[in-house]
C-alpha cells in the first residue's frame, strides 16, 4: 500500500485557488508637466530654506500670501507656480 499523496487524503477539501487583484489608484499620475512644475518649487524651496524640515513644512502649509498650499498651486499652473517662487524671491529679499 503506498501513502496518499500530500492534499489528496481521504476527506480533504481540495485546494482552493485565491484571486489577487491589482490595487487601483484613486487618483491618475501626474502629467509631465505637472512633475516639472513640482520638480521646479521643490528645487526652488530647497535652495531658500536648505533643510528638509522648513521645505517640507513650508510647500505643505497654506500660506495667506497664496490663499493656498504651495506646493498644490504650484503644481496647477505655471501661473502658480510662478506665485510661489515669487513668494520664494520675496522671502529671501526679507531675511
């Protein structure tokens, strides 16, 4: 008599096959122009502030001069864009 093969015993529930699905994004990826923009006012922050933390916080928060986030208006237009890299220009002209 030979052993039964392993998952064939008698009285075992066959196998069952699991069905891995995709996550889906929310949201479409960004346009090439878009991540230029996004690219230009992270490079544009990084060269005023010079540190992770005031670049981060300051692309992220809503600033009043703006009525907005940086970083969204930024990545809009290049109308915003250029706003924000103003408010960059003025800043450094401040301090």
């Amino acid at each position: 008599m030979t052993a039964p093969e392993p998952g064939k015993e008698p009285g075992a529930k066959p196998a069952r096959r699991t069905m891995t699905f995709r996550k889906s994004n929310r949201f479409p990826p960004p346009t090439p122009d878009q991540s230029r923009r996004q690219a230009d006012v992270v490079q544009s922050a990084w060269i005023h502030f010079g540190e992770p933390g005031p670049v981060i916080a300051f692309l992220n928060a809503r600033h009043s001069a703006l009525e907005g986030q940086p970083l969204h208006l930024a990545i809009e237009s290049d109308e915003g864009l250029e706003r924000v890299q103003a408010l960059l220009s003025k800043m450094t002209l401040m301090a």
